[in-house]
C-alpha cells in the first residue's frame, strides 16, 4: 500500500512539474533566463532553503524525478549556486536515507525501491569491501540508482563517517553532468520548439 502511495506521489509530482514548467513556458519566463531566475529564485531570501529541502525530500521519497529537481535548481539559482545548493539538498538527502534505513531496516526499505531493485543489490552487501567500491563508484558516476544504494548502504557494516565522506566526495562530478545536460539539453529543446 504505502508503495503505491509513493508512485502516486512521483507520478502527481512529475505532472505538477510539467505542468508548472508548461506555465511558465506562457508566462514567457524561460524567454529570459535572467529575468526567470530573478522572479523565481531570489523572490525570497527562503528560496534556496526552500529549494534544498525539496532536494532532500525527493532524495527520501521521489516526488518530483531528480532529473528536474536538478535542472530546476541550476535555471532558477543560476550555474554556482544552483549546483551548491542541489549538491547540499541531495547530500542530505543521501545521509537521511542512510540513517532511516539503518534504523528501520528492510521493512521501510521495501517501501521505498521495489523488491526487483532490493534483489539486485542487496547480494552486494555480503562483502562488505566490495560493496564499498562498488558504493563509491556507483555515486562517482550519474547513472547508479544512488537512493536505493544509500538505503542498502544503511543495512551494511558501513560507518556514518566513511558513508558520508563517499557521498560528499563522490556526489558533485554526477550532480554537475546531470545538472548541466538536463539544462542546456531544456534549453535547446525550448530553442527547437520555438
């Protein structure tokens, strides 16, 4: 139950995202990057704490798909400080779900990936050095299924500090390509829909 709960979040999440993106594609922001950016992101001085817990929250429980989350965060914040701030929201993110997962174990995990997803990786974690390397590089690279490998990584012998230092160390190379393709990938769509 709670598992279609969290699909009928994602899936309400991404049809509010484009719909959102859809009206502010009429409204003309995206006509103008810099106006776009001073209407939305410095509209409040709350806006990048707002923006970095709807990071974290997506981390925990994928309500918006982070390929939009990441390209929103660099169009509103701009390159730097689009990047700091969904950098800062995920890495949170990332130590919440290891924490809850190393509190409430597979129960809360099974509700959180799918069972297919948990069988893939869970064999991993039988060598505990292997999966540390396979951990790190899996966050070193953009196309892992990073939350569900830092709720396994809860599960693990893993300490918080090694944990966060792979997340912290590993997150902004995959955070950077997908921020920048997702957006300049949008721009150029808009460009060729235009």
């Amino acid at each position: 139950m709670s598992r279609k709960l969290i699909n009928l979040l994602s899936i309400t999440g991404l049809i509010t995202s484009i719909a959102l993106a859809i009206y502010w594609y009429h409204l003309g922001l995206f006509d103008n990057l810099q106006q776009f950016q001073l209407t939305i992101g410095r509209a409040s001085i709350f806006a990048p704490l707002f923006f970095i817990l709807i990071q974290l929250i997506q981390v925990v429980v994928p309500i918006i798909p982070g390929g939009i989350s990441l390209a929103a965060g660099v169009l509103i914040f701009g390159p730097v400080w689009g990047f700091v701030y969904n950098y800062i929201g995920i890495c949170l993110g990332s130590m919440v779900n290891f924490y809850l997962a190393r509190r409430f174990g597979k129960p809360l995990i099974m509700n959180l990936i799918s069972e297919k997803t948990y069988n893939k990786y869970i064999g991993y974690i039988k060598n505990q050095k292997r999966f540390d390397k396979l951990f790190a590089l899996a966050i070193f690279f953009p196309v892992a299924p990073d939350d569900a490998l830092c709720l396994i990584a809860g599960l693990t012998e893993m300490t918080f500090k090694k944990f966060a230092a792979i997340i912290m160390l590993g997150k902004p190379l995959s955070i950077a390509i997908y921020s920048f393709c997702l957006l300049y990938g949008g721009q150029w769509l808009i460009q060729l829909l235009s």
